[in-house]
C-alpha cells in the first residue's frame, strides 16, 4: 500500500495557500490606500454656514428678501447713420478755384462753398446782354415801320403785300427778342451755378473736390449731414421679428457713452438676409454731442421677463473673502453667506442663500 505525500506537496493545501497569499496582499493593498488617502487622520468639521446669533437683539430698519422681474434683452450691434445725408454736386463743368469744404467741419446753410471760375460764363452773360438790347432796337423799328404802313394802308399809299411783309417783320422782331431774353436769363442762370451754396446747416462728412480740379455736371463734390438727425442701423435676427414695432421705444448704448440714448423704430426693412436670416432695423433719436457716422452702437430688444432674488446692495457685507447678509430671526440678526450675482441699480442679485420673505437687517435707512 502507498504512503500518503507531504502535505506541501497536498493539492488541496496549495489552493489555500495560494488564497491566503492573495488575501494578505489585497489587504496590504487596501491598508496602503487608506493610509495614503489619510483615512486614520483626525478630521476637522467644516464651519457652519450660519453663525451663531448676535448677542444682542436688533433695532434697525429690515427689509424683506423680495422677487422682480427683470427684462432678458437681446443686443442688436449696429452703426449711426445720417437720416437724410446730402450730396452736394455741380450742375454745369467748371474749374475749382475757391473751397471752403474741411471733413469734420460745421457748415452753415446758405454759405459758399464751392466757387467756379465763371470768367466765361460772365462772358456768355454779357454777350447774351448784347443780342437782347439789339433785338430790342429791332424791335423798335419794326413796330415804327409797321405803324407807318398802317397808315399809308389806310391811304391805298401801300398795297397788301408791304403790310404783310411789315407785319412779318414785327412778328419776326418779337420772337428774336424773345429769343434773346431766354439766352439772357439761360446765362445769368448758369452764372449763378458757379456759386455751390450750402443747403443745410450741417457737418462735412465727406469731401471729394479739391481748388483746380475741373468738376463735372453731376459730379459728387462733398457729403454733409445734419448732426441732430442720426439713427443707428441694426442687423436683427428673424427670429425677434415678433418683439419689434414702428414707433416702440427702445434704449441704445453707443460706444464711449455711459448713459443709454432714448430711441424710437423708425423703420424695419421688410426684406430678411436669405445668408444670414436676418433684417434692418433703423431707430432714431436724439443722439447727444460727440456722435458721428460711423459710431458703434448696440440696441437694447426686450425678449421676456426674468424672475430675480434681489436684496438692497447695502444689506450685503463683506467678510473676508465672503459675502454675508443679517438675517432678522427671533428678534436677533444671524449671519448667513450667500452667493450675489448681477447688480440692478441698488438691489443686488441674490443665487443662493435666502429665500423669498426672509427679514433683512440693512445698512441705514430702509428700503420700500
């Protein structure tokens, strides 16, 4: 009969060997990470949110954390634009030889701006001057020559034929004066174009016209425009069609400015961007001094209403790093953090930390 092995070398014996072996090294394993992540270290309790009550009770104002609602707006970036710029141009070709237009510049209505040789047209005007006095002493003879073959008509001294041709000769007198007042005043007219006048009292935007250039019939000599009649040009999402109005009263903050600008929507382009989806929006207003074409601005559309948690600016205290306020509980203040957020002229936004009613001891006199 065989003898039984070892017990080493006992199959079974192995298997708890090898589980025993695993066993240890996991628990080495959990023990180390326990130590490492100091499990065994003593812990210190965080600070309580809320600090103990004040000792003594409190008798100043207190004001009620309250609920508002505040507009969400969409900013609508644009570009001030003249309402009505106007373009001054030449009506008849002529060279420059005086300019009194500076970009940037004040101009008053009626003020020369432009001044046009006209030694020629002087000329055309003098010339013209001579045909209509001599068409007037024409004229004059005609009428003498017609009246005496009237008279001798009336004697039979003059046959039908010469009262005819004295009458023909009136007539043709006449059309020549005629003739010669329309050349006149055609003269005088275009003498009077060599002089540009200022048009409105305004601001030069735009100068294209130098002293010597040789100018055009039509040509484009200056852009002006008037300083109290600006709108601001905005690019509006389709989407906000529904939120805009002619005549709706809105607000525009221009860049540079710190207080917003009052306007009215003057006109909505009723054509949409088929790239971008989007349309015009002009809106106007009394735009204050220092705003010029060009400027950037941004136009303030009201989309809905947003439910706020505020409390007055001064009911806030800062401590350290952290914001607290006094809640009023039992009679007695308690300091409580909170979170504020967005400020709304003296009321503070408030994310966390109050709720809805809660009493509030404030900083001086109390709020409504």
């Amino acid at each position: 009969m065989k003898k039984p092995g070892p017990i080493t070398h006992n199959p079974a014996f192995t298997i708890i060997r090898k589980r025993a072996v695993g066993a240890l090294l996991l628990g080495m394993v959990v023990v180390l990470m326990l130590w490492f992540s100091n499990y065994w270290t003593p812990k210190i309790p965080p600070p309580a949110a809320t600090a103990p009550a004040l000792s003594q009770k409190y008798q100043g104002p207190t004001i009620p954390v309250r609920m508002i609602s505040v507009p969400v707006k969409f900013f609508a970036v644009g570009t001030v634009e003249p309402i009505e710029p106007v373009t001054l141009a030449s009506r008849i070709l002529g060279k420059v030889i005086l300019s009194r237009l500076h970009s940037g510049e004040p101009v008053s209505r009626n003020e020369i701006l432009i001044q046009l040789d006209q030694s020629q047209l002087t000329a055309q005007l003098n010339q013209a001057i001579a045909a209509r006095s001599l068409a007037e002493v024409e004229l004059h003879q005609a009428t003498i020559d017609y009246r005496r073959a009237a008279d001798l008509f009336k004697t039979a001294d003059v046959t039908q034929a010469g009262m005819d041709m004295a009458d023909t000769r009136l007539a043709a007198a006449k059309a020549r004066l005629a003739s010669t007042l329309a050349v006149t005043q055609n003269a005088r007219t275009q003498l009077n174009y060599a002089a540009i006048h200022c048009p409105i009292n305004g601001v030069v935007m735009e100068k294209n016209v130098n002293v010597g250039d040789t100018i055009m019939p039509g040509q484009t000599l200056a852009t002006l425009y008037s300083p109290g009649r600006l709108q601001l040009t905005t690019v509006v999402p389709e989407s906000l069609q529904r939120h805009i109005s002619l005549g709706q009263a809105l607000v525009v903050r221009l860049s540079g400015f710190r207080k917003p600008i009052a306007v009215h929507v003057r006109r909505i382009l009723p054509r949409v961007s088929i790239q971008t989806r989007s349309f015009l929006v002009k809106v106007a207003g009394t735009f204050p001094a220092g705003i010029f074409p060009g400027m950037f601005g941004r136009l303030e559309i009201p989309i809905w209403q947003e439910k706020v948690l505020v409390v007055p600016t001064d009911a806030i205290e800062r401590i350290g790093q952290l914001d607290m306020v006094r809640i009023i509980s039992g009679g007695a203040p308690q300091r409580q953090i909170v979170q504020p957020g967005r400020h709304f002229g003296d009321l503070r936004e408030i994310l966390s930390g109050v709720t809805v009613g809660e009493k509030l001891a404030v900083r001086g006199k109390a709020h409504g």
